[in-house]
C-alpha cells in the first residue's frame, strides 16, 4: 500500500487495527518512529537485553503517543507544502516518547505487582524484579538519548516537567492507598499527572519540533491534557467493569492495589460505604459486585458526562490550527474516545443490572 507520495504506508495491524484508519496521515512518519525504536533498543551489546527488547517489541500497543508526536508535528506545520514526511527530530522524539511509555509500564506493573500485560507475562515475572528495574531505566536513558539527538534544549525543558508531573502523580497515588478521603479534583489531578501529563508532552513537544508559534504549542497541549485526562478517567472505568480478554491484563488491578480512582469513590458512595475510610485489597466476588453497582448507580453517568466533557474541551482547544489532515486525525482520535465511553458508559440493560 503506497501513499500519494509513492511511499509504503503501515500495513492493518501493525500499530493497531482500531487506530490504523485515524493514524493515515501520519503512517508513513510512524513506521519509521517505530524503526528508530526498535533500532534504538536493540543498540546493545548485551545479549540477554537483546531478548527482553525482542520480548517488548512483540507486542507493540496502540503506538498512540508517537502517533500524537507525530500527529500534532505536522497539524502545527499546517498543510503539506512538499514533504510528505515528518522531520528527523519529530520521529525520534517519537520514538522517544514510546519507550519512555514502555518503561513506565514495567515500572507500573512492577509496583503493582501485576502479572499480565497486553495478554503476557510482565517483565518482572518472566525474568526479575530486579531485572525489571534495570530494564526500565535502561529505556529512560535510550529514549534521552534519541531526544539529545535532536539539539533542541527546549524539548528537554518540556519533556523533563512533564516526566516529572507523571512521576509525582503515581508517588501520590501510591501513598494514598487505600484512603477514600479523597475529592474528586484530588483524583483528577491524579489523573492529569500520571496520563495526561505524557500526552500532553507529546503534543507540546511535536509542536516544537515543527518550530511552530508558542500559541500553537499550548493549543496542541491543551488537547493533550484534556484528551489524556478523558483517556485515564475511560481507563479507571474498564478496570472496574471489563473482563481480561478485552484489557489485556487482570481486570480490577487498581482496586487490588488498593488505589482509590474517580469510579470507584463515585461507586462507593452510591452503594452506601461513603463512609468508610480505606479501602483494601478486594476478593473477585466484591469486584464484580463493585462493577455492577458502578453500571446500575448514577457514578456510570456522571463518568460519562466527565468523559464527555473533557473529550470537548480537547476538540475546542484545536480551533486554532490551520485545517489540515492531521488536525482531522487529531479530532478523530477524540471522537473516537467518546464513542468508546458511550459504549462503555451505555445505559446498562435490565439484565445486565445485578439484583
């Protein structure tokens, strides 16, 4: 398949079927982010590392924060005058902010002692903790390196507050455990720093790389924080009511762990245990019991109407870029999340509802 600038573009599949129709315009951009990666990581001389990359790289997700790279690079640029291809900085920092996503994953398994991920073992069980541990910041210092390649000061300035928000987000979230005394601007803000605030980077730092106007930039910031925010409220859902097949990993992991998200205080409240304190690790009965109160109680619709909301805010903060392709794909990705959420978040049927 070739592009009207005579290139390959990604085959169905291989970033991820849902995504591949919104990702188009920026296929050919992604395939070379996702060669740069994989030739990043295998960069080693470590033959045991070189079967822990090949292990990261059979499963490669949905690719969407390279894709945001790179979508929101070339929505900056506005419409195409020549290249069809993003700029070597725009793949690397993509590239670059997947493997920093992936070290956050292994480093969120291992904290949560999670034994599933994308349907496989986590790294920490097929070989150590300790490993794990290693293997992460083995990826931290890889992808700097790829974003010291690009000689752009300003995308350390941003990718380094925007780290730091994420890291600061999930050391709260840790020591909160268990405490349901919490508000919900609290677990919002949690949500913004430890998912939103990597989106948001991503968004930012594609505007850089096409040097566009600091207006552009914090318009292109702006969608990624509220369209992160949305991502990780929808996410906090699924976990209370999707099974694994359809996550890839051990549903109700938050709850196990302990960690208090917006559903489960709203869940909480409406099955009259507001007022209770802490919140422990949950036996599976009381965790589907948990998903049933969630989609039978008004905490179903009012996540709906905050998904709604912040999915809108996203969509209104793009008005400022020229129309272009890649601005489309921007409010596709969006349209996309709040159609997720109402099939989610759908009135539930009669029998779907526990006595």
């Amino acid at each position: 398949m070739t592009n009207r600038c005579g290139e390959n573009v990604c085959r169905p599949g291989e970033v991820g079927s849902r995504f591949t129709p919104l990702f188009r315009p920026v296929a050919c951009d992604l395939r070379a982010a996702q060669q740069r990666l994989a030739a990043t990581l295998a960069d080693t001389r470590q033959p045991s590392m070189h079967a822990i990359v090949e292990f990261l790289l059979e499963a490669p997700g949905k690719r969407l924060r390279p894709a945001l790279v790179l979508l929101s690079a070339r929505a900056a640029a506005g419409p195409p005058q020549g290249s069809c291809r993003a700029g070597r900085s725009a793949v690397d920092v993509a590239a670059a902010v997947e493997i920093i996503h992936m070290a956050s994953l292994i480093h969120d398994d291992l904290v949560d002692d999670a034994t599933l991920r994308h349907h496989r073992p986590c790294v920490h069980v097929r070989w150590s903790k300790r490993t794990a541990v290693w293997v992460a910041d083995y990826l931290c210092a890889k992808a700097f390196q790829l974003i010291a390649d690009g000689a752009d000061p300003r995308l350390f300035t941003l990718l380094g507050s925007q780290l730091s928000e994420m890291c600061q987000g999930e050391i709260q979230q840790v020591a909160g455990r268990g405490d349901l005394q919490f508000s919900e601007s609290y677990c919002l803000t949690l949500a913004e720093k430890k998912t939103a605030a990597l989106f948001r980077a991503c968004c930012g730092a594609g505007a850089l790389t096409a040097r566009s106007t600091p207006a552009v930039c914090r318009a292109l910031q702006a969608f990624g924080r509220h369209y992160g925010i949305a991502f990780q409220v929808l996410d906090d859902c699924r976990d209370l009511v999707s099974d694994q097949e359809g996550l890839g990993k051990m549903p109700g992991q938050d709850l196990r762990a302990g960690d208090v998200t917006l559903p489960l205080l709203y869940t909480l409240g409406c099955s009259g245990l507001s007022d209770r304190r802490t919140v422990g690790p949950l036996p599976a009965g009381d965790l589907e019991g948990i998903g049933a109160v969630f989609l039978s109680s008004s905490a179903r619709a009012r996540m709906a109407d905050l998904v709604a909301f912040q999915v809108g805010r996203a969509r209104q903060a793009l008005a400022l870029l020229t129309d272009s392709d890649f601005k489309d794909s921007l409010h596709r990705l969006a349209d996309d999340l709040a159609v997720a959420a109402s099939h989610l978040l759908a009135e539930p049927r009669k029998q779907d509802v526990a006595p």
